[in-house]
C-alpha cells in the first residue's frame, strides 16, 4: 500500500508528540523530509511537505494553534491533535 505525502507528515506529526515535541515551525519542514526520507524511504522537497502541513491543517486532520514566539518572525504552531478521524489518532491533552 503506497503512503502518501498527507499520511506520512501525519505519522511525522505523531512521531513529534509521543516525544512531547508539541511546537513546530515553518524551518522544521526539512526535518519533517528527512524523517519521511529515513522511515519510508520516499523523499519529497520541502515545498512537497509545506503544502501538505498546509492541506491538513485546512482540512483539520491536524489541530494547530499559531504560537508568537518573541524574537522568532517565522511562523510556529503548537500541534493539538494529529489523525484522520481513524481509531488510531493521537490526541495532546
């Protein structure tokens, strides 16, 4: 079964939680490549892997929240919840 791009930045998201790596901003989508690369051996550009964090967040299978962090101009979220609606989801309390 072939994964696609939306499922394994999904796992990605996952993956941050369990290791209560609950931020994300917009300069770790490169870690986000290298860890889909490492585990499913599909490499995508980093642009690949923005548009899909960006496709998830608008079609809420990831619950963000945009965080201000003083001094930083990129854009940080905080990660609420990641899944598909599936029995398998993830939730941050």
């Amino acid at each position: 079964m072939k994964i696609t791009t939306e499922e394994a930045l999904s796992a990605y998201l996952k993956h941050r939680l369990s290791i209560n790596a609950n931020y994300i901003s917009s300069h770790e989508m490169e870690d986000a490549r290298n860890w889909i690369k490492s585990t499913y051996s599909k490499l995508h550009t980093v642009d690949t892997i923005s548009r899909a964090w960006r496709l998830l967040r608008e079609k809420g299978k990831v619950k963000v929240r945009e965080e201000k962090i003083p001094g930083r101009k990129e854009t940080t979220w905080k990660i609420i919840e990641v899944g598909n609606n599936s029995p398998h989801r993830l939730r941050l309390s």
